[in-house]
C-alpha cells in the first residue's frame, strides 16, 4: 500500500491543498531537473544534436508506460489539450448531418474545436447532460449511451468530469461507439497519472493530456495517444523535426515529403524543449513509479471516513462506483450558503476548488489526515 509521499514535495505547511485538479505541486526531482536543464543553456555545446531527439523519446516511452499503449511511437508530444483536439477534429471523417456528442459542462478545450467543425460542416453538436439527484453518474452514463446512434461521427469527453468528479463508463461508451463507426476522443487531464487508464483495454482513437495537473509535469507540456484511425493524417503544423530524417541535419535542405511514423507527424514545433522535457520526464517516471491504481487506492482509503462523514450531515456525493477517489463533488446543503463556505475556507488558508454549488476535493499522494481534518473543522461548522 502506498504511503503519504509529503517529504517529496516543497508544500507551504500554513496552507492546506487539497486542489491537484487545478494544478499539481511540484516534485523536489521535477525542479531539480527544471533547474539542471536550465543550466545546460550556459553552455550550449553541452547540448548535443541527438538531444533533439533523445528527449522526445524518452517522454514517450514513460507516457506509453503510464497508459499501457505498446507503440510509444503512438504517443505525440503537446502543448495544451486544444493543440491535441484540434489535431484530432482537423483528421475526423465528419459529414453535414452528423453529429458530435460530448458531455455538458464539460471543459472547454474538449468543446469549442467540436462547436466550429459542426457550424462549419453543417452537423450538430450535441451536449448531454442529466440533473442534480440520486445516482447521477449511472444516469449520466445511461444518458450519453443513449444519444450515441446512426449520425454520430464522434464523442468527445472526459474520463472524470472536471466540475463534480462523475466517472464516465469508457468501455461501454467505446463499445457504442464502435457499433455506429464513432470516433472517441478523450480529455485525459483530469484522471490520468491518477486514475488507471489502459488504451489496451479502452482502445481511444486519441487520448489528450495536459500535464500539469496529475501528471505533475510542468505547464504548457501535454501528451497524447493517437490511435490507427489518426494513422496517416495531416498535423495542424509543418515543422521541420516531424519529417524522415530529420534527425540528420547536413539534409535538411533535401526536403522531405514523408513524415515520422504514427504519431510522429502529430509532435509541436520545438518540441524538443530542454527545459521542460526533463522535468516532464522525470514526472511521469514518478507517476509510473507509484503507479495510478496505487495513487487511486490512497485517495480512496484517504477520503472515505470522512465522505462517510459528509454524507451523515447532508452533503450530496456521489456513491464511491460513480465516481474517481482523487477528484469528488461536495453539494452543499440547501442550508448552507456558498459564499460563507468560501471565506471560511480563505480564512483558514484551506485551498479547494468551487464549480457553483460544489465543493471540488482533489488529494493526491501528498495530502493527509491532518489536511482532511481542517477542512472537516470548517465544513463542521458551517
């Protein structure tokens, strides 16, 4: 069983975190390698050709390892996850008539690249969602199942909603999505690094990841998985390191019209960032260190005395098999006013996130009783 990782962090003790779905905080190593890797630059011949390269592929191999997915080589190297959906919404068979189906509310990186290709297209994008009650996630699962059909060209989402932590049946959806011909497109920001994700098992078209939240990378780093129906496309960019034989710079000027196999052609301009790379690295050999099912199981056994506890006063959460166990929606009691919620919270430097009547709890592997008990102090007395 995995224990609490709080000396591999740099946390201020007079603030209490419980918001890793907003952004992580960083590794002690994660900065020691930012901090190297900045020095290189003093010295640029210390920086060989082959570090074009080598980096890249050394992010892809650990991100492979992270998902499962045999091909690292499936694996592209991002900015942001709307650099990674664009990509994908550029690539999908989409025809006038057709549809896209995405959940509600859900974040808009996963949405506005699906909004203009259907007013562009003449197809529709449809948003499901299902009200506030019992048993939301099995409704919303139901709901999205549902709205899959005959039209449907692709479902984008999530695999953790962003705002209360619903948990959305991937296989199932993916089984759908196969019997009508849809692509499926998931946001992994918010799940994976702590959520098990297996591409084996789910098999995505793509798989989109910013990796500053529980990847514990640094910002305006991602990755992402593209799947066989990606094989072949046309990368929203041209850039030079994406063709064959890149790698041999006395030829760059013999034009290359071919471009690096699979996922290669989806990789960003500079990708090779000297900088943030290493720190991204060593991040994601962290995560596959600990391992999600493990980080996963610490949230759960974290949280659950007092979740029990919430729902005993009237908070509204979801049962434990509709949900994550990092990320988890506090609705308030009707009784409770929000506004005073928050200031208590600011007052005891207690940092969480708030999505309209909702309290968004998300630990990781640094968190502890000790920071569970002072936001059950304030939630106590309010």
């Amino acid at each position: 069983m995995l224990k609490c990782q709080r000396s591999l962090f740099q946390l201020d003790e007079s603030v209490t975190f419980l918001n890793c779905a907003y952004m992580s905080p960083q590794l002690k190593s994660v900065e020691a390698a930012g901090r190297h890797a900045i020095s290189l630059k003093n010295a640029p011949n210390r920086i060989a050709p082959e570090g074009f390269f080598s980096l890249v592929r050394n992010v892809k191999k650990a991100f492979a390892n992270t998902i499962n997915a045999k091909e690292p080589d499936r694996i592209a190297v991002i900015p942001s996850v709307s650099y990674g959906i664009a990509t994908v919404a550029k690539n999908l068979p989409f025809k006038e008539g057709q549809e896209i189906v995405v959940a509600a509310e859900q974040f808009p990186s996963n949405y506005y690249s699906w909004q203009q290709l259907a007013q562009a297209k003449g197809g529709k994008l449809s948003s499901v969602g299902v009200g506030e009650g019992p048993d939301k996630g099995l409704r919303w699962n139901e709901a999205l199942l549902a709205a899959i059909g005959p039209d449907t060209a692709a479902v984008a989402l999530s695999h953790v909603h962003w705002v209360g932590g619903v948990r959305f049946d991937l296989e199932a959806i993916r089984q759908k999505t196969r019997e009508v011909g849809a692509w499926l497109i998931i946001d992994g920001t918010q799940s994976v690094g702590a959520l098990p994700f297996d591409v084996q098992k789910i098999q995505p078209d793509a798989l989109i990841c910013a990796a500053y939240k529980w990847l514990m990378g640094p910002y305006s780093t991602g990755v992402a998985y593209y799947g066989p129906a990606l094989d072949g496309g046309q990368p929203i960019e041209e850039n030079w390191i994406n063709r064959k034989g890149s790698d041999d710079f006395r030829n760059l000027i013999n034009y290359q019209p071919d471009y690096l196999p699979l996922a290669g052609r989806y990789c960003m301009g500079e990708q090779s960032n000297f900088v943030l790379l290493p720190m991204l690295e060593t991040a994601l050999q962290q995560i596959n260190a600990w391992e999600p099912d493990r980080i996963q199981a610490y949230c759960a056994n974290l949280n659950r005395p007092y979740l029990e506890e919430l729902v005993a006063m009237g908070f509204n959460i979801l049962p434990e098999e509709q949900r994550g166990h990092h990320l988890v929606g506090l609705g308030l009691p009707q009784r409770v006013d929000m506004e005073t919620v928050q200031a208590r919270l600011s007052a005891h430097k207690i940092l969480v996130s708030v999505r309209g009547q909702t309290i968004r709890i998300a630990p990781n592997v640094y968190n502890n009783a000790e920071d569970w008990e002072r936001l059950m102090e304030v939630l106590r007395q309010v």
